[in-house]
C-alpha cells in the first residue's frame, strides 16, 4: 500500500520539497507530558527514562530484568518510536521491596534519568501529551514558503491521520488485519493481536478521515457531527446551535471520526451516511473488529499543533518543536510540508 492509500490527501497543498528525517535519533525527540504529581512512597517506583534507538517494549524487558522482577510487573503510558532520542515514565511494581539497582540495564541506548515512589503503578494512555524536537536535514524547499505553510498549520490544525508508522512497512499490518478478517480469527499471541486489531482500526479512522479532507469538511462542523475537545474521550451530537461554537474556531473544540468496534456509530446526517459508507467497503474488518471485543470510540478529525516554533540552525536543516495530544502522529504534521525521504534519495540543491 503506498502512503496516500494509507494515509489519504493532504489539506493544505501540495509538499513544498523535500527532507530527510531520522538521519540520526537526535534528529527525532520526544518528551512525554505527564501531569500527574508523584508522592514519593508506595509499592510502585516510576522511572523516568531516556532511551536512543531503543523501542519501548525491549525498555520494558531489559527494565524488569535489571529489577528481577517479571515483565508483567512493567507499565508505561505509550509507546515511542524506536528511531529516535525519547523520554518516557516506566513504573514498577516493587511491594515489600526496595528499590533496585538498574544500571545493569542502563548503556548508551538506555539511562534512568529519575525515579520516584508513588502509590499507584503508571496506566496507558496517562500522559497527557508528548512535546516533539524534530530536525530535518537536507532540506530542499524554500524557505519563505515553507515558513507561510507552517503560520497556516499554526492556525488551522493538521488532519489527526495516524501515522504511516502504524501500518508497518509498505501496510503489511494492515494487509494482515484484513487477512485474519477474512478468515475470522484472531492471532493467538497478544501483542500481534493487539498491533493487528489497531492497524485495521487506524485504517478505517485514515479512510473516514481522508474522504472529509478531499470534501473539506475535515475542520469545521456540521449538523450531525459528534464533537468533543482536544483533551475528552467524550463527545456530544452538533446540531446549529454546536456548529456555531466559538471554540471551533480557536482549535479547542473539533469534528470526530470513528474507531470502529461494536455498536452503530451515533453520528447523524451526511456524517452519518459517509460514516456508514465506509464502513460498508470493509465489512469484513469492521465486523472483526466488534467481535475481537473493540468498543465503538471516537477521535478528533482535526489536530492542532501546541506551541509551534521552527528555526533554521543551517540553510538545508529545519527544526521544529511543538506538543500533540498522545496518540497523535508528529509525522502528519511534517508531511503538510514537505515529503520525507531517505538520506541516500536526496542530491537535489537546496533553495531557500
């Protein structure tokens, strides 16, 4: 599958050029946000991390071998990228125990920045944001445009797609979502289920998504809708009065989508009928993803960018630092601008 079959169309125009992102895990920085005051005691020790070219999971593992403690014992908010510099919150579970020495499993991919005693262990989705450092290298785009293109995000939001990372190489997650749809059934091991079940979901949501760019209704409300705000799981129907909302306009308060699972979706009007579209192209996977247990959610159609500020260490490097909501993708938001490539693809004169 390519990344406009996975993703769908740009809002804002056509990529201003080109950049390589990733040439190295500082080019990639992610800080997570969590507002949650620690007490200092308790059976649960939160650890704040770094890690470089390190993804999440294998943290997890190396964390609770350094501890002698099983995996399972092991929580964290989300998961980051592995290509890349980032600072998330682990906790373990230690009752009755002191705490460990981890510098068995500290190295140059790993350090324990802090660790802290709270009395109840780190749930998923807790952080409540991840602020972003982001350097594009061997940028090939004009300055003038690019820094008009990204007062234009500042205002008016990205679409919230989830990111091609989702979707593994080339949509191969997606490709076996769709097969063990097919046959109804669901892989035995919990971690394939789980990525599998999420690639098919986050498909549906980029398809929905995409036809609202490509019919501009991606920003605003309309009758039928089901809005919520930025930081709410939860959502409420737009009639005249909600389309009318000051908050639309200042990036607060936003158009929802579907995560599909079991249950019809509350969406009304011409939301409702292109919802149930949609739906109707994968029926298969709609219908697998009810019987695997998935809830029918929602998530916001437009994603605004917290704090955007850019500069220009060198003429062909962009950096950009910025703050999503979690769950949201820092690649949409580059993608806006320009198209990503490899290192070894760009030999193109930079012009600024």
């Amino acid at each position: 599958m390519t990344e406009l079959e996975l993703l769908g169309p740009r809002a804002s125009g056509e990529p201003l050029g080109t950049a390589v992102l990733k040439a190295v895990a500082e080019d990639f920085q992610v800080d997570e946000v969590l507002d949650i005051p620690l007490s200092g005691q308790g059976e649960h020790l939160w650890l704040w991390v770094e890690k470089r070219d390190l993804n999440t999971e294998e943290a997890a593992r190396r964390l609770a071998r350094a501890a002698g403690v099983p995996v399972r014992s092991i929580s964290y908010a989300g998961l980051k990228d592995r290509q890349a510099l980032t600072r998330q919150w682990f906790s373990l579970h230690l009752p009755g125990k002191a705490d460990p020495d981890l510098s068995r499993a500290e190295d140059a991919s790993l350090r324990v920045l802090k660790q802290v005693r709270h009395q109840r262990k780190l749930q998923r989705g807790a952080h409540s944001a991840n602020g972003f450092t982001l350097r594009l290298t061997a940028l090939g785009a004009d300055h003038q445009a690019v820094n008009a293109r990204l007062e234009q995000l500042k205002q008016h939001g990205v679409p919230n797609y989830f990111g091609s990372q989702r979707f593994g190489h080339a949509g191969g997650n997606v490709h076996d979502a769709l097969d063990w749809a097919a046959r109804k059934a669901l892989p035995e091991q919990r971690n394939v289920r789980s990525r599998l079940l999420s690639a098919g979901r986050s498909y549906l949501f980029n398809q929905l998504l995409a036809a609202r760019v490509a019919d501009g209704t991606w920003a605003r409300a309309q009758v039928g809708d089901l809005l919520a705000f930025t930081d709410s799981r939860s959502f409420f129907p737009a009639g005249e009065a909600e389309c009318a909302d000051p908050r639309l306009a200042i990036l607060d308060l936003h158009p929802t989508g579907p995560l599909w699972g079991a249950g019809d979706s509350p969406a009304a009007g011409a939301t409702g009928r292109l919802e149930n579209a949609v739906g109707a192209r994968q029926p298969a996977l709609c219908q697998w993803l009810a019987q695997a247990g998935m809830d029918h959610e929602r998530r916001i159609l437009r994603l605004p960018i917290g704090g955007l500020t850019w500069h220009y260490p060198e003429p062909d490097i962009l950096q950009l630092e910025f703050v999503l909501p979690a769950g949201c993708f820092a690649t949409v938001v580059v993608r806006e601008v320009v198209d990503l490539v490899s290192a070894g693809q760009t030999d193109s004169p930079c012009v600024f």
